[in-house]
C-alpha cells in the first residue's frame, strides 16, 4: 500500500512500510525512510507505483481548466475529493486525485487553501485582482529576461542606462533593473561596474570612477552657493617683513609663507605667516557650515574640489602684491643651534613679495648652493638663513627621536597637459625628491608652527585638535601629546586652513588665545570638553580618509595611462614584500604572479602585459634579477 501526503509545502508519495493510529513509517523510492503523522495523509492507493503516479498526476494537472474548475466548484469550502468526483463524473482515480490536488494547490489566486485537502474558490473581486497581479507580474518578468538578454548581447537597455550610477552606488536590490542587471552579470561572470562600463553606460573607465565618487559624495554637485564673505571687524597692522611663499606650480589655495630678518647679535627673526580666513569664516556660520560638510580639499591630477567657496579663497589667499590678513608667528633664534629665545603670534596684514614656484627654483636650489655663500642663488639673503635654521631645527628634532628622518623617496607631481576628463590627455609624472632643500625648508617651519601653536594652546588651556604618535599609533585627539616620529611635545594641524577644517578649527582657537590671552579659555568658539571636538575628528578621519582613497585611485589610473602613453613594454621595479613591487620609473605599487621569493629592494625586471583602468591594475609578468649596477 500506498500513501500520498503532503509535506514542506508539497505532495509527496511513498510505501507505507507500517503504521499505527497516528502515525506511518514511509519509505521514498530513494529508499529514505521517516516517520508521518496521519495529520498529514491525504490519501492511500494501490496502483500505480508512488514515482509513477506523482509523475503522471503533474502532467495531468497542467491540463486542468483552473477557469472552468473555479465555476463548477462550490462556493463555500469543499473537499477536493467531492469536487474530483464530480469533475471527473466518476469516483476519481488516485492519479486524478493527486492531479486535482496539485493543481488546486498550485493556483492560490484561485483556490484559498482551508485545511488538510480542503479549499475555497477565491471572491470574484479578489480573483480579478489576483489576476490582474499575475499578469503584470508576469510581463514584468518578461522585460527582465528582455533586459537580461540585451545585456548579454552587448546591448545596454535604455531603462538601465539611466539609472547606472544609482545601480552602482545605492541600488535599490528588489527593483526590475537590478535584478536584470544581476542576472546578467551572474550568465557573464563579470562585476556590475564592469559590465555597465563594456557596455557603454560610461565612455571610459576614468569618467565612472568619477562618477562613482562624485554620486556618492557629492550627490548636489561640486558647486556652492552664493554666500559672501563677512568683512573684517577690526583694524590690522601692517606687517614690516620680506615675505614670500613656496607652493607648486598648481597651487592657487596659498595658506602660508615665509619671513627671515638677521639680527645685529647673529640670530635671526622668522615668520611663520598663515592665511587666516577664521577672521570671517566664524563657527555655525554659512561658511563655516560649507566647510564642515567637506572637511578638506579632495586632489586628483589636474583639478581638486576646494573645501572654500572660491570668494573666500580670493579674500584670504596670501597671494603676493596685495595686503592680505595672516595669522603670524614670529620666532627669535640662533640658526647654529636652533635653540628658539622667544616667540610672538599675532594677527596683521602682509604683503608677499612673490608667490615662489617649486618647478622654477628646485633645479638651482641646492644643498651646495644653500652652504656657499658665494654661489649665486635666486633669494639668496632670504633663503640662507632660513635654511641654516632649518637645519639646526631638524637635528635638534632628530635628537628627540633618537634618529634622523628617512627623506630619500622619490615623489612625483602629475601634470596634465589637457582635459582632465579625457583619458587621453597627456600626463607627465615629475619626480621630486623628499628632501629637496625647498622641500624640507618649508617643511621644518611648518612643523614649528605646529609645535609651537599647540603649545600656544596648551598653555592658555584652550582645546585644540592635536596629533599624536605613541608606541606607533598616530591618532587625533583633543590633548597635548608627543609626536614621536616628528620630534615634537606636541603637534597641531593649524597652517592649511583653507584647505584642511582641522587648521580651521584650530585656528579659530589661535584667535581666541591672541586676543584673550589667560582668558581665552572662557571665550574660544569651543570650550574644554566640547563634544562637538570630538564629532569634527570623528567626521574628519572618516572624510580624509575617502578623499585619500580617491586621489591615490587617481593616481594609480593616470600612471596606468602614462605607462601607455610612453610605451613602455618592460620595467624595473624593487619588492616591497612577498609578490608586491615598486616600479621605479613611476608611483605605481602593482603584484607580480610567479614572482620567486626575493628579498626587500631586490631589483627585477617586468614584462607590462596588460592593463586595466577599471580595477586600476598592472598586467605583469617576472623576467629576472636586475644587476646591481643597472639598477
């Protein structure tokens, strides 16, 4: 004997090995054998077998009428049993009694379930509406295997094209064209970027990665709207000093500059002169609220996205030839030893001599140059002085650290010569070393500036956004605390504020502390344990960090490109560690498949396979070991 039941949500058939009153040992045709609950029999037969008859019942039950069983069946609940006896006009077969079952079973807009083999004909209205339901769910299934199947014929739909960058960035998953879009990448085996992107969705990798980047952080535009700049409140002495600043060639934000007097007794004066937007760019004000939603400057070869409105660039940019307000520090020092006897911060107007370019004086400026007295150097009387006190200033930090800083690396400065929006543009990459005297210079001034602040800060109890390293770990945090890699008791960001909100912030604290004094603690925009601190580092390290990630994808897409553009077919590279290398003719860190187990700097030679400006990865291949001397 026999027996059909349901279970899981379906039919089921199988011999009944034994039973008893509540319950039956079934086995399956795989030979399975469980335990069923007379609660869930439907029926016993005899014939034909359970595989025979569930196959029989299903291709039966497609060629019931569901329309003409909804008319004929009763219209309160029934026993399907009845109502096969009836449509059948004749006790049904179990084939014809699995058959009705599964097919009322299968059609829930037609047939509610009411119990164990008992059903209900749906209402007229509710039928209608089910029906309705069906068929547009239908058809939209329709269109998503259309969608599905343009796609993998290289053809992009029109519905998805509109809407790639939302696909992409905040997909709603439960809608038609992702689900098209989906499927299409799961037939492919390609990533949904990649496969928009074959298709045309976007004319070049280089225009979605922006694209990417711009829709999920910028989702309004680059743009901001007319706000003007607050005038000054007060009256502002004029600075007497030769000023000038140090800055690459694309720099238009010009946040700070350079002073140098030598005095009778053989120290020197220096200034440290910041631009000071803080005088107008005021907490909780437009401005400020601007700022705040950037945080900072995002770079990206050949064009950057501000974090000032461009009038506040204009109004506080220490660009030369006119008066300009600056945050000044004014250090009195011996530049043999570095030893600092005073220092003096004060807010004033300044005129800059000229707005000095790397790419112009890096070539002349020299370590020799700077020593010599006698060799002619461009602003020699303001560069020499600077320099011999940059000097001192760094052993003195070297000190402190218990080493001096590793400054070798070579950098480079990516120039297009073109549409930064077009992949073909020209670029060049223009190394620079680390510790180019103009370089390290402005560095060291700006690190006393910084040191120096903070401590400014610190000793009138006003809070400050500091940086700190210990035991390795650099982190923000609104307290005084050494910086062991730099050399420093303590270390502020305060000398970018047009372009970093941290300088900003800090400065509005500098402000308060010039003006006050010991009382500045009471009337600084932010007090001590302010929570709001707290949620700017928080914001911040989150922001810098994104920005950081897009402009080092930039890059590594743009040396992509110049590697094209040049030719080049092989490369030298040194490993960093296991299968990762660094080219050395470009800033490009890539993997090498195959390479063998090689020590750190090892020097190897690299066939360029390949190149993808999608993933922003190099297609390399491991040729050998590069001789010493070729390297």
């Amino acid at each position: 004997m026999y027996v059909f039941y349901e279970e899981d949500g379906g039919f089921k058939a199988g011999n009944i090995m034994s039973e008893t009153d509540a319950s039956l040992q079934v086995e399956s045709e795989s030979g399975k054998r469980s335990k069923l609950k007379r609660a869930n029999v439907l029926f016993t037969f005899s014939d034909p077998a359970p595989s025979a008859l569930l196959n029989q019942a299903a291709e039966d039950a497609e060629a019931l009428d569901l329309q003409f069983l909804w008319e004929c069946a009763p219209q309160e609940d029934f026993d399907s049993a009845t109502l096969a006896a009836d449509y059948f006009g004749h006790a049904p077969s179990a084939v014809e009694r699995a058959a009705l079952l599964m097919r009322l079973h299968g059609a829930p807009a037609y047939f509610h379930r009411r119990g164990k083999g008992t059903y209900r004909p749906a209402p007229p209205d509710i039928l209608a509406a089910a029906l309705a339901a069906l068929e547009k769910k239908q058809k939209q299934a329709e269109q998503q295997q259309h969608w599905v199947d343009e796609m993998a014929e290289g053809r992009l739909p029109e519905e998805i094209a509109q809407i790639a960058e939302t696909l992409l960035i905040r997909p709603d998953k439960n809608s038609m064209p992702w689900k098209a879009l989906d499927a299409a990448c799961a037939r492919l085996h390609k990533s949904p970027d990649r496969l928009l992107l074959e298709l045309g969705a976007w004319p070049h990798a280089l225009a979605l990665h922006k694209r990417r980047f711009l829709a999920t952080h910028f989702p309004r535009g680059t743009g901001f709207p007319q706000t003007p700049v607050p005038p000054l409140d007060r009256e502002l002495p004029l600075a007497d000093a030769e000023i000038y600043s140090v800055d690459d060639i694309t720099t238009t934000e010009i946040d700070d500059a350079l002073s140098v007097t030598s005095l009778p007794d053989g120290r020197v004066r220096v200034g440290i002169h910041v631009a000071v937007p803080g005088l107008s760019v005021t907490r909780d004000s437009d401005l400020d609220k601007l700022a705040r939603a950037r945080l900072s400057t995002v770079y990206m070869p050949g064009e950057k996205i501000p974090m000032q409105p461009d009038n506040v660039i204009q109004a506080f940019s220490l660009d030369a030839g006119r008066e300009v307000p600056a945050l000044s520090l004014y250090v009195t020092a011996d530049p043999a030893t570095g030893e600092i006897f005073e220092s003096d911060t004060r807010i004033e107007r300044v005129v800059l001599r000229a707005n000095l370019r790397h790419n112009e004086l890096d070539g002349q400026i020299t370590e020799a140059a700077l020593s010599d007295p006698d060799t002619p150097l461009p602003y020699g009387h303001w560069l020499r002085p600077l320099w011999q006190l940059a000097m001192s200033l760094s052993a003195r930090r070297d000190e402190v650290r218990g080493k001096p800083e590793n400054n070798s690396r070579v950098e480079y400065s990516f120039y297009l010569d073109g549409n930064p929006d077009n992949p073909d543009t020209p670029v060049r990459l223009v190394p620079r070393q680390r510790n180019a005297p103009l370089d390290r210079l402005v560095a060291e001034y700006m690190i006393l500036a910084n040191n120096l602040w903070g401590g400014l800060l610190h000793q009138h109890g006003v809070p400050g956004i500091y940086r700190s390293q210990q035991a390795g770990r650099v982190r923000m945090s609104t307290q005084a605390l050494p910086h062991e890699a730099i050399g420093v008791p303590q270390y502020i960001w305060s000398t970018s504020p047009l372009r970093r909100y941290v300088d900003l912030v800090n400065q509005w604290q500098l402000i308060a502390a010039v003006d006050n004094g010991v009382s500045a603690r009471l009337v600084a925009p932010y007090k001590p344990r302010d929570a709001d601190l707290f949620a700017i580092i928080g914001a911040f390290d989150a922001q810098y960090a994104a920005w950081n990630e897009f402009q080092n994808s930039m890059e590594r897409y743009w040396c992509l490109r110049w590697l094209q553009q040049q030719g080049i077919t092989r490369v030298v590279g040194h490993v960093l560690r296991d299968d990762l290398v660094r080219l050395s003719n470009a800033p490009l860190v890539t993997r090498v498949g195959g390479l063998p187990e090689l020590e750190r700097g090892a020097a190897v030679e690299l066939d360029i396979l390949g190149f993808d400006e999608l993933a922003l990865e190099l297609d390399c291949r491991y040729v050998g070991l590069v001789n010493a001397t070729d390297s």
